[in-house]
C-alpha cells in the first residue's frame, strides 16, 4: 500500500478529532468516574474558579412576596402616618413624583392598621400580622430602605428579578448558576415553586426565572406544588430504564455527531438535560415524599398534608432541596395586591407565610445550613402611604425586605424611611435592587462587575453599569 494512502486530508483529520474529543467528554458526563474526571462543566461547576471573594453562601432562596406588601403594615412602623390617617397627604412628598393609579385624584394619608412591638435582644420592631417572624427578630437583617425603578407588577418583578425590564435577561438565579454552577448531580440548580392566597393573587410569568441569552441549562426550573413536581417524571406503563437509557445513549450519539459540525452551546444544553432528566426520575419521588419528616417538623411549618400546594409545603421542600444541593431556590407567593380590603386581606396573606418563613430560618439554622444558605424574603416594591379607597397602591420609593444566614448580620434594621414611609432617606444606608443583587453575588463569591456574558457584542452582567455592595449588613 502506498503511503498517499494513510494520508488525511485536513477536515477529515479535524472532524474525526472532533468526534473523538466529544466522546470522552460526553462519556465523562454520563460517569465522572471513569475517567477520573474533575471536569467542571461535567460537574455542574459555573465560570467563576477561584471565586473572587470570600465565600459566605453556598445556595439562595429567595422567598417572592408576588404583589408587593405593604410595608407600613409588616416591618416599618410610621406614627406619624397613623396620627395623620384620613388627612390630605402633603403635596410636598408627591409633586413630581410617579404613582400608579392614584394620579389626579385627592391623595389621603392611611394610617398602618396593626399595631407594632419591638422583638428580642435586638429589639426589632415588627407588625402583630408577624409573630413567628418576630420570634426570629434577632437572626434577621431587616432593610427599610428599599427602592425600585419600575411601577407595574410585572415590569418590577422582572426588575427584582433580571435588574433589567428588558425581555430575554437572564434572571439573578441563572446568573448565579452560570457564576458557580450547582451541588447537585441529580437535580436542577435552579427551582422554583408557586403557591397563592385566597385573594390578591397577583399573575406571576415564567420569564421571571429564565436564562434569557445565557444557555438553556441555567434556565430556572418550575415543579408543581401538588401533584407530581415535575409532569411525565415517572416511565411510560411498559417502558423499562433500560430502554430509555438505550433512547438516551443513541440521542446522545447523534447531538455529539451535531455538535461536532456546528458549534452550538445549546447542543451541549440539550445532551446534558437529557441525562438530568433521566436522573430526575428517580431523584424526584424520593426528594418530594414526605412521609419520613417527623411531625415535630411538619407541625413546625405549619403543613397539614406535604405536597398540597401551600407556601408551608413548599417551604419544607426548599429546605429538603438545600440538602440535596440545589444552587437557588425560588418560593412565589401571589396573595400580596391589596389595592383594596387591605385590612381583611393582608391579615390572610400574612398566615399563609409567616410560621413557615419563620420555620424555615429556624430548621436551617438548627441543622448547621443557616450559615451558608442565604434567604431573602419581600416583594418587588412596596404599598403607598396615600389611601386607594380600602387598600394601597403601588410604591417604588420605599419599600422592606429581611434576609438571613449566608454572611448576613443578625438582628440589625439596616436603612430607613422618611416619617410618612414615603421614601428612603439618603443616608448612606439605601438599597437599591441592584445593590441586593450585588450583595447577593458578592456573598455568594462573587464581583457582579466581573461575572459577564457577551451577547450582540458587548458585555452583560445583572447589574448592569449599577450596583454597590452593602457591606454594613456583612458579617
């Protein structure tokens, strides 16, 4: 034979190098083992390696008060506002300003309907609609100062969310999926889980966890409150495991065949959802049944049957989730919109969440994960100190949230509002939503300016050109 013959030209040699590479790879996806791999990508690892700080959370969840509660009524008492209830609201605080829908009419001061007490060592003053919440006064941080640039529920959550209103940007959990990837080989990084009131439920869109221009696999992840989480996650009535891994395998082959000729990212996605959702099967069933939680632990949360669908439930499961690994956890729940009947509604939507928020720091704190896990709970703005007939409208200035665990301050109230809970007051202790998320990445490890993603020729982040770190709240 003559030596011309065993020459290759030089696609042939490319392609086949190509497929060769891609194999391995792909095999040490679907057996870390057998290759002795410590491959990030197939260790679900994210782009940030070493991280740029100190590491103080492992995982986030973030409790979604979906509607906006008020905060006069939770965790920001204004005398001054229930001395003045039923009076014109000074024209001084709201000329110029954006409101939703109490332009042109004759704005009314309304005057906080619960009473407030200070709680704990830290004597920190919550509502009476809160007091498991209050009972944890002193693992809490409570910040007052929130503020938002959006008015409308669904551009403000997806501010809340994504720092941008701007369709297809990647929610903050993708970005922190894409940042540090996820602990778990068997789950998705990144869940999401709704429960509603019996009033007030405002909508809620799936864009608010999506990964936008970031690859599919760091697409946040919805499971089902009642019922099976996640649809068709059990086989088909006479298909075994070992037929679908052979439907897998031969998937497999042909994607890596695709991803040998076109480079593509969502090839990638697609093969490595593939074998997670192979794994989800059996992971799954086990993680949602409850039946093994001792009761001293449902009756803690307040579940009176797991799985039906309650805020109570789904806070448990956040907490068996943390345990499996999961990266970021969000918990909607849509009871919040009081434009109306807020003196009978808010008291319901406070139930509904109040003893499993509380239950939830408490339980992680006593299995050792509260220094590590970081909870964030509040809504995407808060509920004007001007009447709207029997409720409160919109509100951007001003608005509370209060976090827990992961590197947060305990029982301190950072920020404040100006008498009449109208706005922030500027004194160095204002937080705006780019400055949560800063803080969240930079707890999670991570320099929000130097997490980026180049689409349409330039560089994204989730804050954008924006965003400071709020250290004073750092332990």
């Amino acid at each position: 034979m003559k030596p011309s013959s065993f020459r290759t030209d030089r696609r042939t040699f490319l392609s086949l190098a190509a497929y060769g590479l891609g194999g391995m790879a792909l095999a040490s996806l679907f057996n870390d083992e057998a290759f002795g791999s410590t491959n990030k990508i197939a260790h679900g690892s994210g782009i940030i390696d070493p991280p740029h700080c100190p590491v103080r959370a492992k995982r986030v969840i973030h409790l979604c008060m979906a509607g906006g509660p008020s905060h006069l009524e939770s965790f920001d008492f204004k005398p001054k506002l229930k001395s003045m209830h039923d009076q014109p609201f000074p024209e001084s605080f709201t000329m110029g300003q954006q409101l939703a829908q109490l332009q042109n009419v004759t704005l009314k001061a309304r005057g906080p309907f619960t009473k407030f007490k200070k709680y704990g060592r830290s004597r920190q003053e919550i509502s009476e609609l809160f007091p498991h919440i209050a009972g944890i006064a002193d693992d809490i941080c409570i910040v007052r100062s929130m503020h938002t640039e959006q008015i409308n529920h669904d551009s403000a959550q997806a501010f809340m969310n994504a720092g941008s209103t701007i369709k297809g940007r990647p929610s903050m959990g993708s970005w922190l999926l894409y940042g540090i990837g996820s602990d778990s080989k068997n789950l998705p990084g990144f869940i999401v889980m709704t429960s509603a009131g019996t009033s007030a439920s405002q909508p809620i869109s799936a864009r608010q966890w999506s990964a936008g221009f970031l690859p599919g696999k760091f697409q946040g992840i919805q499971f089902q409150s009642r019922g099976d989480a996640i649809h068709y996650v059990g086989s088909p009535e006479g298909v075994c495991q070992e037929s679908q891994e052979q439907v897998i395998e031969e998937t497999r082959h042909l994607n890596e065949m695709l991803a040998a000729k076109r480079l593509d990212p969502e090839i990638q996605t697609r093969i490595s959802q593939y074998e997670m959702a192979f794994k989800m099967q059996t992971a799954v069933p086990e993680l949602t049944d409850m039946r093994n939680e001792p009761k001293r632990i449902l009756d803690l949360y307040g579940v009176k049957s797991p799985g039906d669908g309650s805020f109570a439930s789904n806070c448990l499961l956040a907490r068996r989730l943390v345990e499996s690994g999961v990266r970021f956890i969000q918990l909607y729940h849509r009871a919040w919109d009081h434009h109306g009947f807020i003196e009978r509604d808010m008291p319901k939507a406070a139930r509904d969440v109040d003893q499993a928020s509380a239950a939830l720091v408490t339980d992680l704190k006593e299995r050792g994960l509260l220094d590590d896990t970081l909870v964030i709970w509040g809504g995407e703005f808060g509920r004007s100190p001007m009447a709207q007939g029997t409720g409160r409208d919109h509100h951007i200035n001003a608005f509370s949230i209060w976090m827990a665990g992961g590197g947060i301050k305990p029982g301190i109230t950072w920020g404040s509002t100006d008498d009449l809970g109208y706005r922030f007051v500027n004194d160095g202790q204002e937080v705006h939503v780019h400055d949560l998320h800063a803080t969240m990445l930079y707890l999670c490890g991570i320099d929000h300016k130097r997490l980026t993603y180049r689409y349409q020729g330039r560089d994204f982040s989730l804050t954008d050109v924006a965003g400071q770190v709020v250290k004073g709240i750092i332990s």
